[in-house]
C-alpha cells in the first residue's frame, strides 16, 4: 500500500510540475502549484513526517503561493480565456480535491481498542518513551544544527536589511526619470 501511495503521490507531483510550466495562463499554473504543493505534503505524511508535511501546507502552499499570486495581479496580465472555463477548472479541482480526502479518509485505518491487560501506569510510562517527529525535529534543530541555525538566520535578516535599504534609496533619492524641484 505504501509503494501505490508513492506512485501515486510521485506521478501526481510530475504531473503538475510540468502542467506549471505548460500552461500559458498564469493563473492556471498557480492552481497546478498549489496541487502540487499538497501532494508534497501528502508524500510527506506517508513518509510518517507529520511535520514536514504542516511546514510545506503553511510555507509554501499559504506563504510562497500567495506571493505568486501577489505577483500575478502585479503584471496585470491581459485573460483571454473566459470566466466560465476558469469556473470549470476549479471546480473540477476542487472535486477532484475533494474525492481524494474521501479516499484517504475511508482507507485510514482506524487504531485498534487499547488492550485492558495493560495497566495505566504502563500505558503512561510507555507513551512517555515515544519521541514524536516534531521533538526530534526540534531537538537536532537546537542542539546539532543550532550554530548553521543562527547563520541562516543571521543571513537572512542580512538580506532583508539590505533590502529595505535599497527601496529607501529608490524611493528616497530621485531618479534618472524624476526630476527633483
């Protein structure tokens, strides 16, 4: 079940990276992302990494996408195709999103009743012993990558300085374009 799973996930994922690149309209090749993007996080939860799975959701399927979409109405770039054949389009993902929950739902398998021989001090203790996915994370997060941790970080802050920098400068200095009074 888990190899269908992966083809599954795998093909679905080639499939829509090539339907971005493909389509000519824009919007179309954000919506083929977006699948995309929860694909990814579907091949993640399959690969029992819960946590991956909720960081590619809220990066990349909210924040990266949304720039792209910021992006898009930017261009302001002229539609050709009609209002009703992007109706069809999303609702035809959107069916297809949603019969792809159903199946999932319904091939889940439900955890089986606790067993009444075991104590609750022993249910405890042994569910105290378990590391989730998201501790591990975290631990080698802040104790084994702790110091390349802080350098992104440090380089990214680096970045964003230099940044709101150079807008100021643009914004503040005048142009070639514009003349000053």
């Amino acid at each position: 079940m888990a190899t269908l799973s992966f083809f599954y996930f795998g093909s679905v994922i080639v499939l829509c990276a090539l339907l971005v690149v493909i389509f000519r309209n824009p919007v179309y090749s954000v919506i083929s992302l977006l699948v995309m993007f929860f694909h990814i996080a579907g091949l993640f939860v399959t690969l029992h990494a819960e946590f991956l799975a909720a960081v590619q959701l809220i990066v990349y399927a909210g924040a990266i996408l949304v720039l792209y979409l910021f992006v898009v109405m930017i261009l302001n770039l002229q539609q050709d195709d009609s209002y009703q054949r992007q109706v069809k389009w999303g609702l035809g993902l959107g069916l297809l999103a949603l019969a792809e929950v159903i199946a999932i739902i319904s091939k889940a398998a439900l955890p089986d009743e606790p067993a009444q021989s075991k104590t609750a001090a022993a249910a405890a203790g042994e569910a105290a012993t378990v590391v989730g996915n998201t501790e591990m994370v975290g631990k080698a997060l802040y104790t084994t990558y702790l110091f390349p941790f802080e350098v992104a970080s440090l380089i990214l802050l680096v970045a964003m300085i230099g940044a709101i920098i150079m807008a100021k400068k643009g914004i503040m200095e005048p142009g070639p374009l514009r003349e000053s009074k």
